[in-house]
C-alpha cells in the first residue's frame, strides 16, 4: 500500500527518492540510498532487504539487475515483495510479486522509476515519471512533485500518512533527509518542510566539509 519515485540529476550527480504510504512511519521501511543507488522494499516490506541490496551493489558496482536478485533471494515469501534497485549511471531493476495488491506494478523513465501497490488508478506511476522527466530544478522539489502528480492521478486506495525523502550528494552527504511520520496531508506537510530546509542545505554541507568558513548559525537559521 506504497508509492514511490527514485530519481537522478545528471547535471548535479545527486541521486534519491520519495515515497507515502496510508499507515505511519514510512520512512522507517521504505527506502535506502547510498552514493550511486536507490534501494527499495515495500509492500509487505522487509527493511532488512534494503541492506543486502546496498552490500550487492557494492560488490558489484553498476550491476543493478544483480543487486535485485540478491535481495530476492534473501527474501522470505517473494510474492508479497515489492523491490527496486534504481541506479545513478545504467539500467534500473525491480519486482513485483504475485501477491501484491493492485494496481501495482513499476515503471522506469529516462532517469526515474516509479514503484506502487494498492493504487487507487493505474495512471499514478505514469504521473509520477512524466511529472519527473518533464521538470527541472532541484532533484527534492522534482521527486516531490511528481509524487503529487501521482496522488492527484489516484494515490493509493486509502489516505496517505507518512512520507520521506532523501537525496543524496557528493561526499556521501544527504542533501535532504526528511521525514513526516504522521499527519493526515503529508505531502503538503512534507512541502513545507523542504521549503524550510533547501535554502539551509548549503550551510549545513559547509559545516561537514569546511567547518572553518562556515556560516554561524545565526545566518544558518534566518531565512
């Protein structure tokens, strides 16, 4: 009962994903990312799936079909899985298992790939890829709104709870990492959030990297 975008910037090298369900905390089940890869597990998630995808791609860098058939193979009762491997450079992969609820199923554009069960019309991956490969801007403001484009398109069967979104930047920096783990609109309420932190993300990138011409964090806070 998930949807979810990953998806890659080539002009900026970052690489993350969004993702709401309608039950809480789907931050904490849903989704991994290192430098290089998306990971996903939903449905009938197994979080444990997301840290035997990254150790494959790890061992073998580039090769994301790879990747997903480790996690399918460390996965107890497949047909109730939903996995991704959604890669910075190359080929994206996933599975959909027999069990999931409908509509499911994924969808990969040029530089995105859509995952979703228990969706209320078969248009929301669509939505979700057009809205991506059609825009332009930050990757977080991009993967936020086309998942909205993908809720207005049918969202899931039931209301949406939770959500996150991460991207990932050079250094093995996040330069997003947000979570709404209750609220009865929260991709609206995720919005607000982003807008908030976007113009603090540099600060905070300067504060990891080069501390000494960081800015106080007084300026970090004004807005």
């Amino acid at each position: 009962m998930t949807f979810s975008l990953a998806g890659r910037c080539v002009e900026t090298g970052q690489i993350g994903y969004v993702v709401a369900t309608s039950s809480v905390c789907v931050g904490a089940r849903v989704g991994a990312v290192a430098a290089g890869v998306v990971v996903f597990s939903q449905a009938r998630t197994d979080p444990r799936l997301h840290a035997v995808g990254l150790e494959a791609w790890r061992k073998m860098p580039g090769d994301a079909a790879g990747a997903l058939d480790a996690m399918k193979a460390h996965a107890v009762a497949l047909h109730w899985r939903q996995l991704g491997v959604f890669p910075m450079h190359g080929s994206a992969a996933h599975h959909t298992g027999a069990s999931c609820l409908e509509h499911y199923g994924g969808l990969v554009g040029a530089h995105s790939m859509a995952l979703g069960n228990f969706l209320g019309t078969d248009r929301v991956m669509p939505a979700m890829v057009d809205t991506f490969e059609g825009s332009k801007g930050p990757l977080a403001l991009r993967l936020l709104t086309a998942i909205r484009a993908g809720e207005t398109a049918g969202s899931e069967r039931e209301p949406l709870q939770s959500a996150s979104l991460v991207v990932m930047g050079a250094d093995d920096l996040r330069e997003v990492d947000l979570r709404v783990d209750y609220d009865t609109d929260p991709l609206a309420r995720m919005g607000h959030l982003l807008d908030d932190w976007l113009p603090k993300a540099a600060a905070y990138r300067t504060r990891a990297i080069d501390p000494d011409n960081a800015p106080s964090s007084a300026s970090v806070e004004s807005r």
